[in-house]
C-alpha cells in the first residue's frame, strides 16, 4: 500500500441515536495537496463556505473551527496526510459539504 494520500471517498456518517432527521452532516477528508491548508486553500475553502446559508465546521485533532473564517482554518495546520472532520448543519448542509470535499479531492487545484 502506498504512503500517498488517497481521494477522500464521500462518506456521510449516519445520524447519532435520537438525532432529529436532517441532522448535521459529516465528512471525512484528507488533506491531498503538497503544501496543505495554508492561505489560497483556506480562501477557497472559506469562499466555498460562505455561499451556504449553514452552519459548517472543519476538526482536526479536536481542534473545530468554523469553516467561514479564514484565520480559523489557517490555525488548523492542516499539512499534506492530515485527517479532517467536516461537519455542517441547516439548509443547504450535504451541497456545502460535497462543494468542500471536492475542493480537497482535486488538491485545491494545486498539483
């Protein structure tokens, strides 16, 4: 098996028990690009954010941040490898977070 990062596959993590339906949304991704989340991904990562009306959330190493500021993301040191929760709730939640994961599956249009 190969130590370079794999496409992140679009899991959405079923509802917790008693969970209202429509709940959050989560999704894993891993980080792909060569120089990780620093500022032009975090900016796209914010601007793909900031067109859904919901309320969206990137965790790493217990580490949540919320998806629409940039410095929040930039504090997440999010390197080539690292492993990421995208989690988002309210209208528009699963079109935010699959516009997100896509922005990190084509490694920010970087490599």
């Amino acid at each position: 098996m190969s130590d370079k990062p794999q496409p992140n596959p679009e899991k959405k993590a079923p509802a917790a028990p008693g969970a209202p339906a429509g709940g959050p949304h989560v999704r894993r991704v891993t980080v792909l690009n060569r120089y990780g989340i620093h500022a032009r991904p975090a900016s796209l990562l914010v601007k793909a954010a900031s067109r859904h009306p919901c309320d969206i959330y990137i965790e790493k190493e217990g580490l949540r941040v919320n998806a629409k500021s940039i410095m929040g993301l930039l504090t997440l040191e999010g390197h080539c490898g690292a492993v990421m929760v995208l989690t988002a709730e309210g209208p528009e939640a699963a079109e935010a977070l699959d516009e997100m994961v896509d922005l990190f599956d084509k490694k920010f249009f970087e490599d």
